[in-house]
C-alpha cells in the first residue's frame, strides 16, 4: 500500500487550504488503481470526521481506516490513516457511477479537445437498508439550484411514527436537509436526487431514504460541471480486483445483496475477477490472506498475491513457513504461503510489507458515536 507522511507544517496547510475534490488522470491501457493512502497526524481540536472532510473521504472509509482511534477526540499528534488508493469500479468510463457499497461517485467528464480524459470521485451517503438506493442506469434529468423539498408520505410516515413530525414543505435554508444543490434522476416517480446536506458529518453512510447525499462543498462543484443529460450509472460492486506490476491488489467493501441487505462474503465469486484482472499472467495467491480481506472489508487495495514463475522452485517463494489453504479452481493462480507479519510501525511500511487485516478490527461504530442525521 501506498503511503505518505504529512507534518504538521503541511497539516497547518490543509486546515487552510479549500477542500477539492481527488482527480486522477486516466492513461490509456493502464491498471485501474489511482491515488495513494497518507498518514496525517491530528490536530488538538481534530475529529476524524474533520480530517475526512479535509480529505474528501467518508464516514465509513475514515472509521474503517482508523479502528483503533476514537471518532470524536483522535487526539493531538495521533497518526491518522486516510485512505486514498482506490481501485476504479467496473462498467464504463463515461458519466455518473456510484458505487453504492462503497460509498463513493466517479464523474467521468467528456474530455474537450486536445484534453486527457479525467476521473473525479466524491464520498457519497447512500440508502439505509430499509430504503435502499435502486441499482441501474439512469441519467440527470433536472438540476435544481436552492431546492424545496416535498417529503414523500412514506417518509412523512416514518417520521410521523418516531414522534419527529415534518412539514409537508421544507423551504430552502440551512434547516433543508437537500442542501442548496441537487440533480435529479429519471427514476420513478421522481423523488431521488443526488444533493447536498445540511448534516455533512454523516457523509460517507448508508442512512438516506434512497438518494445520494454529498459535502456542500462537493454537490457545488459537481452540479456546476455536470450537463443534463449525464448518464448515471448505480452499480453494486463490493470486490474490486487489479494486477499492477506483478501484484495482484483487492479491494472489499461491506457487501450488499439487491435488496440491500447485508451478506456474508464469498471466496467463490473472487474466481471470475480474477481471471479477468490476471488475464494469461500465472500469480501465486495467499488464499488465507485473501479470505482475512474478504471478511474484513475494510475498503483498502491489499497485496494478496505476486506473479508466479513457474520454473521456480516453491520453496523461493517469500514466505515464513507454507501452508496449504483450500483453494478454489482458479486456472491461472497457484497458491502462495502466507508472508510474515511486518514488524514496522503502519507509518513506515511499504506496500508489499503490510501484515493480513484483522477482520474484528473494524466493529461497529458505538452508537453515541454515530452523527445526528435529519434521515433523507
């Protein structure tokens, strides 16, 4: 994994400086993997939400990332784990893609002439289980600058119920939980939007009713950039699998059946991708490793496997002691023992060093913990 270290004189810079938005050029025939992941170390008066923001990620990716720190105070000088390496979902290159088990929006704008093409990604929150956020193409149909908002009776409903009744109009203003910005999408009757928020502590989350929430800061730059007409594309794509420059990298997020649901995790649908990323290449995978990462899903590229000489001996592959995991019939892979466990701090390992994700190492976030939310 890719990493940096950032002091405080760059940190005093950040807390300046306006938030942006991650942009990364796209090269013809290159792997799919983009950014890097930086260490920042926190500010006395810090939460990690505010390094998120700061840093356009997440709720989730940031709680994920840190499982060790506390949301709320990190504390002065903490080491703090941004997660910037992403490897680009599948589909196509072109338009609005969310991909809604990761939380995050790539915009692929249709370069100009004589320009490079472009992707740009932005956290976003998207539905609560109960009221997810439907997959398939659609496109923006609308966009609307200060939007009112007409609370559908589902959610008039629901709030009604919780003894936090809603008007039936919300005005535009800083109690408008739509923001000041919003698109909308051709998906009946016409009620999902990507839009802004007046709660940005919980960008990054799976609690709106169905639409997709981003920063203020975010929804601006968005909605100034995007034509009517934009094709969107909400996909569900919790396995993201890259081979780049020898390494075989996968990346997982919580996973989500059609419904919504949560599910567990299952080695056997790695089989495909992996073809797919390692073409006629032969790897020597760590299929425990790669369990530990499934399980995990803690959002982040890790190295699971190396490109395999098959003259080689076994016994030359980097490893402590082989072991022999159950390993499913994948026609170019061959399985590679577990590395040894890094004996350097986080700050200061390379990305072929870093010791296999601890699946419990991501609990649940305390409820105390979790933002105030206005629920759309």
């Amino acid at each position: 994994m890719n990493k940096c270290r950032l002091g405080l004189g760059a940190l005093a810079f950040l807390l300046c400086a306006p938030v942006i938005a991650t942009q990364y050029e796209l090269t013809p025939d290159a792997p799919p993997v983009y950014g890097a992941d930086q260490y920042v170390k926190a500010a006395y008066e810090d939460t990690l939400l505010d390094i998120a923001r700061r840093n356009s990620v997440g709720y989730e990716e940031i709680r994920r990332a840190n499982p060790t720190l506390d949301l709320w105070i990190p504390g002065a000088g903490a080491d703090v784990l941004v997660p910037g390496r992403r490897i680009l979902p599948v589909g196509p290159r072109e338009g609005i893609v969310v991909n809604l088990p990761e939380h995050r929006l790539y915009y692929y704008p249709r370069p100009k002439r004589h320009e490079k093409p472009v992707v740009i990604t932005y956290p976003v929150s998207v539905g609560k289980m109960d009221w997810r956020t439907p997959l398939g193409q659609t496109q923006i149909v609308s966009k609307i600058t200060a939007p009112v908002w007409h609370p559908p009776p589902s959610v008039l409903k629901e709030h009604a119920e919780n003894g936090d009744p809603l008007p039936k109009v919300v005005p535009a203003g800083p109690d408008n939980p739509l923001g000041e910005y919003a698109m909308r999408l051709a998906i009946h009757p016409g009620d999902y939007l990507i839009h802004g928020t007046n709660n940005p502590q919980a960008v990054g989350m799976a609690v709106t009713h169905g639409c997709i929430r981003m920063y203020p800061e975010d929804i601006e730059a968005l909605f100034k950039i995007v034509p009517v007409g934009t094709k969107v594309w909400l996909v569900n794509d919790p396995v993201k699998v890259a081979y780049v420059d020898g390494e075989l990298l996968l990346e997982v997020h919580p996973q989500i059946d059609a419904q919504g649901q949560p599910m567990e995790p299952d080695l056997d649908t790695l089989s495909p991708q992996l073809d797919h990323a390692l073409g006629s290449t032969t790897a020597a995978i760590n299929w425990d490793l790669a369990r530990d990462t499934l399980k995990a899903a803690v959002g982040m590229p890790t190295l699971v496997g190396l490109q395999a000489d098959l003259d080689t001996p076994a016994a030359a592959a980097p490893a402590a002691t082989p072991t022999t995991p159950a390993t499913p019939s994948v026609p170019p892979t061959i399985t590679m023992p577990a590395p040894p466990a890094a004996a350097t701090p986080p700050a200061e390992q390379s990305a072929t060093t870093l010791p296999a994700p601890d699946a419990a190492s991501s609990p649940a976030p305390p409820a105390q913990q979790t933002p105030s939310d206005p629920r759309h």
